[in-house]
C-alpha cells in the first residue's frame, strides 16, 4: 500500500518533538507509534509487536547494542587500571592547553580511520579525560569525536565504508572505472566528496578558534568557561556512575591502555570487525588487571557490569532509533521522496539533488547505508540515460550517507558518541547540528559548481 504524503508525518513529528523535549528516545517511540496507526490502524497491535520483534532480531541492532555496552566495559576497565591516566600523563606534554588539546583529538580522529565506532571509541577513550582537564566542554568533544567518524572512514579507501560503497557501485552495469583495483576506483570519488572534506575542515577551524561558535555550542562554552562545568546538569546523571573508586596504590603504567587499546584496533582491523576487537581488548585489560594484582574477579565483574550499566540509557535510544527507521521504510519514505524529486533532475543538477535527498532521507531515517542501498539502483542508471557526471553522482551519494551518519539525532554514530562522551543525546545532536548543516551547504554549492562545470 502507498501512503503518499503521510510518510511525511512520522519524520517531521519526531524532529519536532526532539527539539520541543530534547528527550531522544520518547520522541523516537511516539514516532514509531505514529507510524504503525498511520499503516495498519488503531487496532494494528499484532503488527506493531511484529515491527518490535523484528527490530530486537535484527543483527544490526544486536551488533550496535553489544558494541555499545562493551564499549561502556572497556572504557570502566582501563579507568580502574589507570591506563587512561598513563595515556593522560604522556600527551599532556603536547595537549598544553584547550587549543592544543582539541587539535590533539581531531589529529588521532584523522589517525584512526578504519571505521566509524573505531574513531569515536579512540578519541573518546584518549581525550575525554584531557579535555576535561581544560575545561573543554563535552559537547565540543562530542563533536570532534562524531565529525571524525563516519567523513574520515569515507575518505580512507581501505574503511569499511569504502569497501560497502564500491560494492553497490560496482553492482551497476552502468558505473565503470579506468582500473581494475577497487581502492583506487574508490580514491578516484575522494576529490568530489564535499561533505566528509567540509566537515573535516570545519571541525579544524573551530578548534583553532577560526570558527565562531554558535548557538548551542556556544552556550557550552560559556558554561564552561563561567563554572567550570565541562558538562550540563542535564548530563551529570550519565557520570555519577563514573566516580571509579581510584586505589592511589596503583601506580599508572602506559601498557595498560596501550595494549588494550592496541588490541582493539590491530584486532578491529584484522578481522573487520570492531565488536571483535572490543572483545578481545578487554580480555586483554581484564589479564593485565590480574597480572598486576588490579582487579581481583569480583572487582572485574563489578567494573564491566557497571561500564555495561553507563550505556543503559544509549542502548534503550538505539533499539527505538532502529523502530524509527524500519516503520519509516515499511512506509516507503525513500520511494516516495525520490519519486517526487524525479522530475526535477537535470544533467546538472542531479547531483546536489541526489546529494540532498539522500542526505535528507539518511538524516530521517537514520539509515547511512540501507538509504545509498535504495538510492543508487534508481540514480546511477537515471544519471547515465540523461546524461549527468555519473562519478559526481555517487561521490554526492556517499558524501549524503556521512552527513546522516554525523548528523542523525539517533543514528548509531551519534548516539554512541554521547555515551562515551557523557552527555545527553540531544545536547551532542543539537550543539553539533550547526557545523553539519554549514559543512552540507558548502557541499551542496559544491555539487551545484561542479555539475554545472561537468555537463
């Protein structure tokens, strides 16, 4: 069944209600309600539960659940060992002040480009604790560690996203490259991926202080800078469970971060699997935790249960973020949207329209791959019977599906980053939205220039 326009409500009503609340996960379960009585009724309980049940046994949202809560392990784990206090002690030579030391997590978000989950548990994991030390507000932090994720990983030709995006490409009898290397076919859209390249300089400019703060951001820095207060009242209920009890006779050793987090990112590359290397990695924690008479069992059951229990609130948006984004297929969003906008494509201008509609349905839906996995089998052969620059076409594509990655109020990438961060969802979502909004626009010129130039 069509719904037509009706698939409009349930994205613009958990926006709003997001801004009105700033309560992420109500707004995400109205939405989804809304969505299921708009398809199947007042009445529609058995398809509604069916939505639920379908959500809880996706592996996506296992994956992302577990990841998150292990992340939550770790994270407690090389607390307790102070292995983050070693790592603390060493880059502090160089992280001086707030300047430097926002630079210094922008640097290792650009070093750490395997993967989106891998970026933001890297940077959050190696700065929270300098950044708070300068009174750099979490929200800052925030958006360092999400602005680093997912436009890094699409600009490293040998990320998973890379390796996700030139196989859908590569499925389209109509794409064709000059070589027979999937790498360099995909280093050969770098050039035209406005957005990830925006975002990364933006993120740059405003922790040199070239940017302006605005709004949100803004406000956090002056609250910062006025109580000293690197997070909201609204955020300290996320670190009450933070207050580790430190034994000051545990003397802080490098290798207890080091490895770990060696562990988790050799591990993470080698299998292609971030869950794994978390797995392992605390593993690795929880041995030298023995080895060096840390932690005895007890201890170590206490930290994980407790690291798992801080990313609660994070997993409960995640499950509803994933309710919001199969209801709104089921309703058929993508369809409808770019069937709409099929008439207004030109040689062009197809690829700013692609690029907003994508970036567009990847923000509503928060879905950063399936939206491109939609998208591209209508687009790419679009493009190549009227005419239009086909490799601009798909760099716009994968530049869009970032921007939802970044950008989404409860995608995967930042719902994780507030919980590493410590910070309400909404205050990450909204203190980071102008940035991404100013990072689109330059993109979205961008992709007008340069379909104009190429046609």
């Amino acid at each position: 069944m069509e719904y037509g326009a009706l698939c409009l409500i349930p994205p613009v009503f958990i926006v709003a209600f997001a801004l009105i609340t700033r309560k992420s996960f109500s707004s995400l379960m109205l939405g989804s309600v809304l969505a299921c009585i708009i398809m199947y009724g007042i009445t529609g309980y058995s398809e509604t539960m069916d939505l639920v049940y379908g959500v809880l046994m996706d592996g996506d949202v296992q994956w992302t659940i577990l990841i998150t809560g292990l992340f939550g392990c770790l994270i407690h784990l090389l607390q307790a060992s102070k292995g983050i206090d070693s790592f603390t002690n060493v880059v502090s030579r160089f992280a001086s002040n707030a300047r430097r030391t926002m630079l210094g997590a922008w640097f290792v978000g650009l070093v750490i480009f395997i993967g989106d989950m891998l970026n933001i548990m890297a940077v959050g994991v190696t700065m929270r604790k300098l950044t708070d030390k300068h009174k750099v507000p979490r929200e800052m932090l925030a958006y360092i560690m999400d602005a680093t994720a997912a436009p890094v990983a699409v600009l490293a030709p040998v990320s998973s996203w890379a390796a996700f995006f030139i196989t859908i490409f590569m499925a389209q009898p109509e794409v064709t490259f000059n070589s027979t290397s999937k790498v360099a076919n995909y280093a050969s859209l770098f050039p035209m991926l406005f957005y990830p390249i925006a975002t990364i300089l933006c993120v740059f400019l405003l922790s040199w202080g070239i940017l302006p703060k605005v709004g949100p951001m803004k406000r956090a820095f002056e609250r910062a800078a006025t109580t000293g207060k690197v997070y909201s009242d609204q955020s300290a209920q996320y670190n009450m469970i933070d207050e580790i009890e430190e034994d000051d006779h545990i003397k802080p050793r490098i290798i207890n971060f080091i490895l770990p987090v060696g562990v988790l990112i050799f591990l993470a590359i080698y299998f292609g699997d971030v869950l794994m290397g978390a797995i392992f990695a605390i593993v690795t924690s929880i041995i030298l935790s023995f080895i060096q008479r840390i932690l005895d069992f007890n201890g170590v059951a206490k930290t994980c249960l407790d690291g798992f229990i801080s990313m609660m609130p994070m997993i409960i948006i995640v499950v509803g973020a994933f309710m919001a984004r199969d209801s709104l297929v089921a309703m058929g969003l993508p369809t409808y949207v770019i069937t709409k906008l099929q008439p207004l494509m030109s040689p062009a201008l197809l690829p700013v329209i692609t690029f907003l509609a994508t970036a567009t349905l990847s923000f509503v839906t928060s879905s950063s791959w399936g939206i491109p996995a939609v998208i591209v089998p209508i687009v790419v052969p679009l493009a190549a019977a009227i005419g239009a620059p086909i490799p601009l076409t798909l760099a716009a594509i994968v530049s869009a599906a970032s921007f939802g990655s970044h950008a989404c109020f409860y995608s995967d990438a930042t719902v994780i980053t507030s919980a590493i961060a410590k910070i309400e969802n909404t205050e990450h979502a909204f203190s980071q939205f102008p940035y991404a909004v100013m990072a689109a626009g330059a993109a979205a010129i961008a992709y007008t220039i340069a379909g104009l130039i190429m046609v």
